[in-house]
C-alpha cells in the first residue's frame, strides 16, 4: 500500500509538491490574517487570483502545443476593454463580444504561427503592439462601466456563493472535456513531437490554430473577469499579466519545448504566486524587499522543480 | 527512486519553510514598530503608490516620510507602511484589500488606474476607513481627492505657447503614454487653449514615456520630419529636457518649449536663456501627498475635509526661474518650494 501512495505521488510530482507548498503558504498566511478561510475572503480572494488562473491556463495552453504567447497581456486588456465598453447594454452580448474578440485574436495569433512559419515569441510580440494598439482605440482613456450589482456580487458574494470560485471549477471542468476529446490529444502531440504527429496524420497547422483560438477563450473570460472586479476597463491593465503567467505556468512544470505539464498544476502554481505576493503584504516587508522575496522564491521553486524533473529523466 | 522522490520532498518543505521563516521574521519587526503608538487613539497609516522608483516618487516618498515622524512625535500616527504596486494595478488592488483586511485606519493611494480601484476603495470607505487618493486620481466621488487639475496644466501651458508663437506657426505635440489618464488630460486641455489660435498647426503628435531616454528617440524621430517647427508643446519635464536636448545638440533654432519643474530642463533652460530660449513650466508639487496625509489624519480625526482638494499650479516662467533651478541637484530631481504649513491648513480647511 505503502509502494502504491508513494507511486501515485510520484506520478504528479508537480501537483504534490505545489500541492505542500500551498499548504505551507495558507498556513502562514492564516497566521497573519485570521478571517483567511471564511467565505468572505474566499469570495475576494478568488475575484482577486481568477485573472491570473485563467491567463495561466492560456499560457499552459499555447506552452503545451510547444509555443508561447508575449501578446496575452494585451489580448486580456481588449477583452476587457469591450467588456466594459459594451456591458451596460447587456453584459451577456458583451460577454460575447469580449470573448470573440480574444478568440479572433488568438486565432489570428495561431495563423501567423501556423502558416508564415515564424517564432511563436516573434510573433506574439508583434501582436502584443497590435493588440495594444487596437485596445487604445476601443478604450482610449481609462473608462467604460459594469452594472454595479454586478461588480458587487462578484466581489463581494452572490447569495452567499463565491462566483469567481464557480467560474474556475467551470473552466477547469471545460479544459478537462477538451483534453480527452481529439483536439485535446493532438494538442499535446504536436507540442511533444511536431514532425511525428504531422507524420501520423494531425493537421498540425490547424490544431495550432485551435490552441491559440482556444487559449483565447481563457484570455478572455480573464479580461472579463478583471472588468467586473474593476468595474471599469483600462488599456494598460493588462501587460504584467503576460509574464506572470508564464511564470506560473513554468512553475507549475509545464515545459518551454511543449507536450508536458498539467492544468491542475498550473492553477496551483498561479494560485501560490498569487498567494506568495498577497502575503508579503500582510508582513510589513519595505517594498524593494518583497521583490527580492518574490523573486527568490520563485527561481527556488523553480530549481526543486527541475532537481525533480531531471531525477526522473535519469 | 523512492530516495530521489524524497528528496524532492525535502526540497519543497526546505522551500516553505524558507518562505514562512521570512514572513515570521519580518512579523517580529513590524510587531517593534508599532509598539511606540501612544496612548491616544494612533493611526494606522498605508500608502499604496503604483511605482515608487521615479524620482518624483522618491522625493514624495521622503517627503511624506518627514512628515509622518512629526506626526508620530505628536501621536497622532501609530504606524506607516508603503505598498509599492510596481506598475501592476492589479497589485494594487491586492494592496487595498490587504489593508482593508488589516483595518488600517487610513489609506493613501497613489493610482495606477483612475478607474479600476473604485471597488476595493469604495469597499474601504464603507469599512469605515478614511481614503485619500492624490497625484494620479481615481474618479470615485467616495473617496477624498488632492490633485492638481491636469486639463489646466494642459490649458495654461497651450495658451502661452499659442501666445508666445503669436497665434501662428507649426508645432509638435509631445505627450506621455497614450491611454494614461493624467497625459490625455493634460492634451485635452492643451488641445483646448490651442483650438483658439487657428494658425498653429499641429507637425506631429508624439507620445513617450516621461523617462528622458525613450522620450528622446521619440522626439529625434518626429523632429527630422518636421525641423521647421515653431513650438513644441510638451507636457513632461523628461519630454520638455529631450526637445531642448535634441534642439542644442543640433545647433538648431531654440524654439519655445513648454515643460515642468524638471531639473535637467530648468537647467537647460538656464543656460540656453542668454540664446533666446524661452518656457512656460508649471509642476506637480510633491506636497500633494503631504497635503494627502494632513487630509487624511485630520478627517480621520472627525474634522470635516473638502472632498476634493484642487492644488494650484506654480508657474514657472523666464522671471522666476532662478528660484526654481538647482544647480548642485541631479538633473532628475524635481525642485520645488515647500508649501508652508498655513497654506496646507487653508487647503484642507482648517
């Protein structure tokens, strides 16, 4: 019984030790604020970790097909953008077109990819000045506005129900259908080996395409989730939000070569840079040196993490 | 392999334990600060500011530093603490929260989005906390705000520049980032004052960060396609020292230039005086953060504050620049004459 935990264990690697580590940070951090586990701070909490949740998830995405994406910040900003520009003749059609737009984009991200044959990292970095642009003339100057109601149950509780929480479990859910169905396979093949799964007859190009138009979705629900916490939209809300997603994702195990990683491991990992940074807070740490923490941890996380990969490539 | 998988372990916990011994660490610390608080009730102070490594930050930052030991000696403050957001506003989000979650008793913020922290601070307010936004504001009516009016920075400079180039000429707008409320606010007022002089024509309308290295590209670029301009119409001290710069360096004709209280620029702008060069500056005083903390402690004191704070401009011009410049401080220092306690007083309506 003993051979079979420890077997199982070893299989996620990835889930377990983020999984500790969480613990770890949720002890401490319920040291410093005693309030951590009701549903207040839960609700607030998960308004506060979901943009990055969900942008993590698109980078683990793109990263799994074996690419990655510089313009997620700005995608994330345009959909939140039409999200507020648009939500208070209806939040459902600008839940709609926010979403469309993320999808156009990362589509128009994954044809570029696909068919000019360019670097991932070329390209998205390129898009990311479009997107930024594009963002600009939507929203000009920060603005726009979600129905206060809204913007209140989301941070603050709807009938007592944390619906941020519910939108991961939902989108976590929907990645789990996906995963299992043909596209979410060749996903996964084509980021582990190209050139094999092209030879056994996967539309590589297409199925890039669906990867980057896939992580869209995330990027967008993000962007929307971010507008509702704000209650506004701003064009320059959305760049950090590119690199701490590829952090998170890299933390979680998901590799720069593509076709290794799992999901859970990346809403843990988005979850405990989330957590880590909101607990400096609470330590009266002077600025500068809640960088230096931020940074220290996460190339030591990093490290452990890779100690542990290159054991069991051994 | 069950050696290598605990050895993994080992790794992690080593990992979390680091992280929790850091954060006892500093707990102690804080616990040492705040034992000092006197006996009457001292407030607890936060400021949470979107960047505080430009160097107008850093001299609001010691600024209000000064004036939080005054506080502290007639114990009216228990304890401050800065939260810099580093350029994240969702950061600064998280910041809020945590200090609403800690109840300070007052929260300053410095804002990277005029509209994204309404929430968390309207949260604040209704937890009793007293709020005080200044520098770059937020738009809630909840809130207290101290500011300067940017449309009028805008307004005031625009108008000198269309009279100084006596209503004709060709000219290049020099703004800071686009989609940044405090430079499109700055334009539109500028956009404004010029609209009454139809004979000054807009070159180019260029945007930078109002750091000199980016903002002197950017002005180098615009200015080989337009060299015959008239003006230049900028709203940064950084943007105001690059088109100086690029014009003296050329040996080109030194055209007015509108600008702030930057040092680089005031200096430039002394030295070139004798050669014709001629500015209309103005400044966002760090003494809005100042008058920010008074605000603060004297509402959460039960005083009644003006909901919004409007600090005038300084002006400075030709006449009285030798006032303003500093030639023994660094270029990237923003001079400025402090505002005496009375004026602060009137101010937040003493």
């Amino acid at each position: 019984m003993p051979d079979r935990l420890t077997g199982v264990l070893r299989g996620n690697l990835d889930v377990t030790g983020l999984g500790a580590l969480l613990v770890v940070l949720l002890a401490v951090y319920a040291h410093y604020d005693s309030e951590l586990f009701t549903p207040a701070s839960i609700t607030i909490l998960s308004a506060q970790f979901l943009p990055l949740i969900l942008a993590a998830m698109a980078q683990s995405t793109v990263m799994l097909a074996g690419g990655i994406d510089l313009s997620l910040g700005s995608v994330l900003a345009l959909a939140m953008a039409v999200f507020a520009v648009r939500a208070e003749d209806g939040v459902l059609l600008a839940g709609v077109l926010a979403l469309a737009a993320a999808v156009a984009a990362g589509a128009a991200n994954g044809v570029l990819v696909a068919y000019a044959g360019l670097p991932p990292i070329i390209v998205t970095l390129a898009a990311s000045f479009v997107w930024g642009g594009v963002t600009l003339v939507v929203l000009p100057k920060p603005g726009g506005a979600v129905p206060s109601g809204l913007v209140n149950a989301y941070n603050n509780g709807w009938n007592g129900i944390a619906l941020p929480f519910v939108a991961i479990a939902l989108v976590l859910v929907l990645w789990k259908a996906v995963r299992t169905t043909r596209f979410g396979l060749s996903l996964y093949a084509v980021g582990g080996n190209e050139h094999g799964a092209y030879a056994s007859g996967i539309a590589t190009r297409t199925v890039k395409i669906g990867t980057y138009a896939f992580a869209g979705v995330f990027i967008g629900l993000a962007g929307i989730g971010l507008a509702i916490q704000t209650g506004s939209g701003d064009a320059t809300i959305g760049a950090p939000y590119t690199l701490n997603s590829i952090a998170a994702s890299v933390l979680a195990g998901v590799s720069f070569f593509g076709g290794v990683g799992q999901m859970r491991a990346t809403v843990l990992g988005a979850l405990l840079i989330g957590l880590l940074t909101n607990l400096l807070l609470f330590t009266g740490m002077s600025p500068f040196y809640q960088l230096i923490v931020q940074g220290v941890v996460l190339i030591v996380a990093i490290t452990v993490k890779t100690l542990a990969t290159r054991e069991r490539t051994d | 392999m069950i050696g290598r998988f605990s050895r993994a372990v080992v790794a992690t916990a080593a990992l979390g334990a680091l992280t929790a011994a850091t954060a006892c660490g500093v707990n102690s610390d804080d616990k040492g600060s705040s034992g000092d608080a006197g006996k009457s009730k001292a407030l607890k102070v936060g400021w949470s500011t979107i960047y505080l490594t430009p160097s107008w930050m850093q001299q609001t930052d010691k600024m209000m530093k000064a004036d939080v030991d005054k506080l502290k000696s007639d114990g009216k403050i228990g304890s401050y603490q800065v939260f810099n957001a580093n350029g994240d506003t969702s950061q600064q989000i998280a910041q809020i929260r945590a200090m609403i979650q800690q109840k300070y008793d007052v929260i300053l913020v410095d804002a990277g989005s005029s509209t994204a922290l309404n929430p968390a601070l309207e949260q604040a307010v209704t937890a009793g906390i007293t709020v005080v936004s200044f520098d770059s504001l937020v738009t809630s009516e909840k809130v207290v705000r101290v500011g300067t009016d940017q449309k009028e920075w805008g307004r005031m400079t625009g108008q000198w520049l269309g009279e100084k180039l006596g209503g004709k000429g060709k000219i290049i707008a020099f703004n800071g980032p686009a989609g940044v409320a405090v430079s499109e606010e700055r334009w539109q007022g500028a956009e404004e004052a010029l609209k009454k002089f139809p004979g000054i024509k807009i070159a180019a309308n260029v945007h930078s960060e109002y750091n000199l290295a980016p903002a002197a590209q950017a002005f180098a670029s615009a200015y080989s396609a337009s060299p015959d301009i008239d003006g230049v119409f900028s709203q940064g001290g950084a943007l105001s020292a690059a088109a100086l710069q690029t014009l003296v360096k050329q040996k080109k004709k030194l055209v007015p230039i509108t600008g702030e209280n930057y040092n680089g620029f005031l200096k430039m702008w002394n030295d070139n005086k004798a050669k014709g060069f001629s500015s209309l500056s103005t400044a966002q005083p760090n003494y809005l953060g100042v008058i920010a903390l008074r605000a603060a402690v004297a509402k959460a004191g039960g005083a009644t504050v003006p909901s919004s704070i409007m600090v005038p401009l300084p002006k400075i011009t030709d006449d009285n620049l030798g006032e303003y410049v500093k030639a023994d401080q660094p270029d990237d220092s923003y001079p400025i004459q402090e505002l005496p306690q009375a004026e602060i007083d009137k101010l937040i309506g003493k």
